[in-house]
C-alpha cells in the first residue's frame, strides 16, 4: 500500500505528562484519514510533531520514504508540499485577508502569478466572497477566521494537507461546505488529508479511513464504513457521546 | 531544623542555574539571529515598515525628554557652578553631557519603553495564538521575517534619534540659559560650539547604536519565548522592558569606561 506518511512509535512528554504513547500510524496516499479522540488526548501535538513545530523525544517519522527531521526538513523543504489548518486559525493579524491567503504563495513562485485572483478563487471554495479581500482579521467572526485560515491552507496546492477541527465554530450548512471542499480537493487536486474532528457528521462525511487516539496512542483504525460496527468499546462510547462507557472523565488525568 | 540550612544556598543555587540557562539562551538566539543576518531572503518591506515604528514614531517621545533634560542640566549645573564663581561652564557641560551621556542613555531607555514593549508584547502574541507556528509551515523562517528587520531597524534609527536628542537638548539647555539664566546668546552658542568635538558626538552615536541593538534583541527575545497565554504576554514584556534598561545602563557603563574616556 502507498503510504504517504508513516508514523512509527512517536511518543512525547511535557515534563512527566505523557501526552504521546508510542504512538503509530501510517496514512494513504490521496485518501482522507479523520483522527477523532477526546479533548487533550494529544492529537493537535501530534499534527505540531509531524510538521516540525515541537519536537518529539522519541520515533520516526516517514514523508514519502523519507525521513522527517529537523534538518530533513528544510532540505526537502517539506513546508511548500503542506497546508495546516490551526485550531484557533492563527492568521497573522497585521495583515489583511488577502495578505494572509497568498502569504505562502509569494514565497514559492515570484514570478508574477496574480494574487488577488488567487485569493478570490480560494474565498469563493471556503464560502466567502472578495468583499472580505482587504478586512483585517480582528475584524472578521470566528467562523470567518477559520474559513479564511482554511483557504490560506490550501492556497499553494499541497499534496498533504492537515486540518485541525476545520468544522469548529460553524454553523451546519457551513460545516458542509467545508467537507465537500476537503473532498474536492482530494479528488480533483489528488491531495491527502488528516483531518481532526470531533463533529462526527462531519467524519462520517469525508473520511475514508478513521483513527481514534485515546491516551496518546491509536486504539482502533479503520475503514470509515466500519465506525459503527467497530466492537471497540471506546469508540462505541465516543460516537454515542455517552458519558458512560470505557473512558472515564477524569479531571486530575 | 537542619533543613532551613539548606534553604539560602538553594536559593542561590538556583538562582545562579537559571542565570546561566538564560544566558544560554540568549546566545543561542543570538547565533540564530547572526545568521538569519547575513542569509536570504531579505525582508526590506518589514525593514521600512519597522524603521517608521520604531524609529520616525519615536521622534516625539525622545525630542520633548531631550528638551527637559538640557533644560534641567543647565538649571543644576547653574546651580552648582556658581557655588565657586563658575557659572560660565555650563554651555560647555550641557553640550558635553549631552552630546556624550545623556542624549544615547535618555534616548535609550525611552525606546526601552516604547519600543521593548511593544515588540515583545507583538512577538509573544504571535507565539500564544500560534501565529509563529503558521509562519514556518507556510516556509518562512520567523527570525528572517520578525526579528532581523526590527532589530536592524533599531540600530539604525537609534543613532539617528540621537543625533536629534542631541540638538534639541542643547537647545533645551540653550533656551533656559539665555531666558532665564541670562546668559547672552551668542556667547552660549559659541561656548557650546567651542568645546564640542567630533569625537564626543561619534561615541554618543556609537552607544546608541549598541542601545538600539539591546532594545530590540531584548524586546524579540522574550516575546518570542513567551510561554503561557495572556498572562505570559505580560511577564515577557516586563522581562523585556526591565532587561533592556538594565542592560543599556551596564553597557553604557563598561563602553564609558573601555573605549570613551578620553
Ligand atoms: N506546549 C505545551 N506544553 C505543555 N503541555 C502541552 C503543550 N501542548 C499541549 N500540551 C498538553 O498536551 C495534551 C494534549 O494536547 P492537544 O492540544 O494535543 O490536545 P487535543 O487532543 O488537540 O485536544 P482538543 O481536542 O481539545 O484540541 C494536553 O493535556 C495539553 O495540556
Ligand atoms: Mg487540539
């Protein structure tokens, strides 16, 4: 099977909390892979691992039979080949919408691609239009935060794109307009997404495989047709949003 | 009871490791920073745009305490002289201490306030909203992009500041003494052109450069390791503001006294 990223063992603590367990997982190539987990069980640390912004203590990480490491990094200038979608959109706030949008852009081509339309193209896919081009970030709602932060993500054309809780903060009909665009943009561009999510319609809708995280360490991956039938407790319990089951909510944990 | 022994040299212990980590630190930023210095790409457009917030909007601030601060040196130092018949120096002593001390150290610390500040409280809010996070995965290296066009901003503008702190704090000094100390103009301008040198002017200069650095470099610093939401901000702008002062007075002291006394 082709692998676009393999994950072997990664584990990483702050201080004595462990956050990731030997943690491993492989995703596929041009598929959408959805990790569902509870609040804190490390899966925004994992995304922030892979990309290189914390570093783990221990494991490797495989990007096309490559390994990713620091130095690695920068010499396969991993950076232009992804988009990542943060969980609280992190757009830079001294600049406008459009700044933001086609900031990774100029970086990559200086010869002189026309960035507004750009910008408009990528509004128009997330459900704005160019009347926000030249708002400033403060001056846009959460939802609209999000979606903007979501067309910066897929603005250059990354073949691996990684979207932390895309569906937060959205209402519905938005929310589905974010899962079609996240399998637009695996079947027409041929990318690979990782998708975080908690909104279980929203999983249901664009995955095809499902990886649930519990304590740091993958407990049950499958097909996303065989969530409902999975016989892990664990997962029963997350779907059904039950309070009673397997995991216990802890406050001290 | 045998434990409280133990307490104080804990403490320093304790004191002096963190010291030493920090310091640690601050010198593998520096590397960090040195050769982000020296390779492309090169930000201009951040470089002018910091030049104008640090440099051309602080032109208020240093122009009215450089005003103040001639204006009460020559009242002091009026004071003083005339205790043995030497009311006459002080044209000179304004205009040297001025020239030589006070215009980079005044200059210094207020951009230590305006300046550290805000750029650390910036920096630190890019950090906890993970703004510094997007910069690097959209291929861009926030040293490249946040730290090397306002530190060389601010030791490129410092000096310039002076030069201004400098002529206004004369003039400070210029206007008290001929309206109320009654001195005659033309002997105070002459007293001041007379004694002045190019030198005295260069070593200000080349203070406020240092200044300018330590201003910005701290001001970067603490903003970019900031840890722990807004409270976090806070404490890394004190850190920065508190650290720059300090740091612009210990270096002024030890550039006084290596390179500038003669
Ligand atoms: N920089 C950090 N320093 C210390 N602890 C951290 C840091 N980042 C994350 N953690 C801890 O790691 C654990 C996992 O955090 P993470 O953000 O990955 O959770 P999550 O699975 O994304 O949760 P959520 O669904 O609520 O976003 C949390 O308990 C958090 O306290
Ligand atoms: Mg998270």
């Amino acid at each position: 099977m082709d692998h676009i990223l393999k994950i072997n063992e990664l584990s990483k603590s702050f201080g004595d909390k462990s956050v990731l367990d030997n943690l491993s997982i492989n995703i596929e190539r041009n598929k959408s892979q959805v990790i569902i987990g509870g609040s804190g069980t490390g899966k925004s640390v994992l995304l922030k691992c892979i990309l290189g912004l914390i570093e783990p203590d221990g494991g490797e990480i495989f990007f096309n039979q490559q390994i990713l490491n620091k130095k690695n990094r920068a010499d396969i200038d991993f950076h232009s080949k992804i988009g990542m979608l943060f969980q609280g959109a992190a757009l830079f706030d001294s600049l406008n919408v459009q700044e933001n949008i086609t900031f990774g852009i100029k970086k990559l081509d200086s010869n002189h691609v026309n960035l507004t339309e750009i910008a408009v193209d990528k509004l128009k896919k997330v459900g704005l239009d160019s009347s926000v081009l030249c708002l400033y970030p403060s001056e846009l709602s959460g939802g609209m935060q999000k979606r903007v932060a979501l067309a910066r993500a897929i603005a250059r054309n990354p073949e691996l794109l990684f979207f932390d809780e895309p569906t937060t903060g959205l209402d519905p009909i938005m929310a589905d307009v974010i899962n079609n665009l996240i399998n637009e943009v695996i079947e027409e561009v041929g990318a690979t997404a990782i998708t975080i999510t908690h909104d279980m319609e929203s999983a249901k809708k664009i995955a095809d495989n499902i990886s649930m995280l519990y304590k740091g360490a993958v407990i049950w991956t499958g097909d996303a047709v065989d969530i409902n039938s999975s016989n892990n407790p664990y997962v029963d319990q997350f779907i059904k949003g039950s309070s009673e089951g397997p995991i216990k909510i802890n406050p001290n944990d | 009871m045998y434990r409280y022994i133990y307490v104080i040299p804990e403490a320093i212990g304790r004191s002096v490791l963190k010291m030493c980590a920090s310091i640690g630190r601050i010198a593998i930023f520096f590397y960090d920073f040195v050769v982000s210095l020296f390779t492309p790409p090169f930000y201009i457009k951040s470089l002018l745009n910091q030049l104008v917030r640090i440099g051309y909007n602080s032109l208020p601030v240093i122009g009215l305490t450089a005003f103040f601060t001639g204006g009460v040196l020559a009242l002091q130092i009026y004071v003083g002289g005339s205790r043995f018949n030497a009311e006459n120096i002080v044209a000179s002593i304004v205009a040297l201490g001025i020239t030589r001390e006070l215009g980079p150290v005044i200059a210094g610390l207020m951009l230590a306030g305006r300046v550290s500040a805000s750029i650390s409280a910036e920096i630190a809010t890019m950090r906890v909203t993970e703004q510094i996070d997007a910069l690097i995965t959209l291929s861009t290296n926030p040293m490249k992009y946040l730290v090397v066009p306002r530190v060389l901003a601010a030791v490129i503008s410092l000096p310039i500041l002076v030069i201004i702190a400098d002529i206004i704090g004369i003039m400070g000094g210029f206007v008290v003494g001929t309206k109320t100390l009654g001195f005659i103009e033309q002997s105070y301008i002459k007293n001041t052109l007379d004694i002045i040198e190019l030198h005295d002017v260069m070593s200000g200069l080349i203070k406020a450069a240092v200044f300018g650095f330590i201003v910005a470099f701290m001001g970067c610093y603490h903003g970019y390791n900031s840890t722990g939401g807004a409270q976090g901000v806070g404490r890394s702008t004190t850190l920065a503001v508190v650290s720059a002062s300090i740091l612009i007075l210990a270096s002024n002291y030890i550039l006084t006294s290596l390179v500038f006394t003669n």
